[in-house]
C-alpha cells in the first residue's frame, strides 16, 4: 500500500548520535517485542506489565497499543487487509524509530498476518526484533471478550473480525510463545523478561521477581 517513496529531492541525514551511543547510555539495547494474538488473549495487559517490571528498573520504554494508535496516527484506517497491512506498517516504521533512541517499545497488536509481521521484523532490522506470540484460542477469547466485539461480530454489528469472519494466521517461527490460557500474568511477564535477560536486550541482568 506504501512500499513506494512518493516524494522527490529527499536526502538522509545520518544522525550523529548513533543507537549505539544511545543504548550505551540507557543501560540496554533498543528493541521491538512485537505482541500478537487475538482479541482478547492478554497483548495490552502484558505489554503494560512488562512495561511497568521494566520502568521500575530504570529502561527506557513505550507501549504502542492498538487502540490507542486507532484514535491518532491510525484513525483513517479501517479493518480491510489494506487498511489492515497499512495499520501494521505504519507501527512497525514507528517501533523502529523509537529502537534507534535505544528504548524497548513494545506493540500491543492483533496483527493477524504473517506477511505483515514479517515486513515490521524487516523494518526493525535484524536483531531487534522480537515477535511473542500469546497462544489463545478463540473459544477461551470469546468467553473473555472483555470488550464485548466477539458478540458485536458474531451479530453482524461488526465486519472483518478476527478470529469471526476474517482469519488470524498464527506465527510459524515466533521468539517466545505464551500460553495465556494457563499462565498467570505474573508467570507471563516473568518469561518475558527471562527471555530477554537471554537474549542479551537487558543490562545488568533485571529479576522478574520483582514484577
């Protein structure tokens, strides 16, 4: 939908300050976790929790969530394919810029298509991004429905609904999956950040204790 620059007479600017300067002064590397899964199975709580665990131990972070997005940066964008790849595209060239300042952001995204996740793993570069599946199945999900869309979508009130009437392709090779129908949010969080302890993103090593 926007894989063509449009505009003419541009020239990059490389900074002088390098992300690695910025990571060496944050205390970690800049990465993006890239949550997914369906409505419902845990993206935004996670993504907050293992925010706050971090914060509190002095990183450098930002939350992207999906409906937030909605209401600034994406909100002409519907729920077709297009709108939908054009939403994930547009978050991913965001979660790198803020990997460059050296801060962990973390995406809190349906994000139903492979295609689409793996253009954002390509946008942040290799290395820096991490893809966590939260395993969920759609029974467990719309039991949930915290936002009551599963009864909105299976009425017909809303169209293009993941996980209803437009498919979620689950991840193939994702870095870390979560199995939020048996996990607790603490027990979630605590792998996440174990996960990154081994991934070398954290500096010195942070206890997930005390999330």
């Amino acid at each position: 939908m926007a894989d063509e620059t449009k505009a003419t007479n541009i020239t990059w600017h490389e900074a002088e300050i390098t992300k690695e300067d910025r990571e060496r002064q944050n205390g970690h590397r800049g990465v993006v976790i890239w949550f997914t899964g369906l409505s419902g199975c845990g993206k935004s709580t996670l993504a907050h929790t293992v925010e706050k665990a971090l914060f509190d131990q002095g990183c450098r972070t930002i939350v992207l969530d999906g409906d937030n997005i909605r209401h600034g940066l994406n909100k002409d964008l519907g729920f077709s394919p297009e709108d939908r790849e054009e939403n994930i595209r547009r978050i991913g060239e965001v979660a790198a810029l803020f990997t460059q300042a050296g801060v962990i952001a973390m995406t809190a995204f349906i994000s139903p298509y492979r295609a689409d996740r793996d253009k954002a793993r390509a946008i942040a570069g290799e290395g820096c991004f991490i893809e966590v599946y939260l395993k969920c199945d759609v029974a467990e999900c719309m039991r949930r429905d915290p936002k009551g869309l599963y009864k909105k979508a299976q009425s017909g009130v809303i169209k293009n609904y993941t996980g209803i009437s437009s498919p979620f392709e689950e991840p193939e090779a994702p870095d870390l999956v979560l199995d939020t129908q048996q996990l607790t949010i603490d027990e979630a969080v605590t792998k996440t950040i174990n996960y990154l302890n081994e991934q070398s993103v954290l500096g010195p090593t942070l206890t997930p204790s005390s999330t």
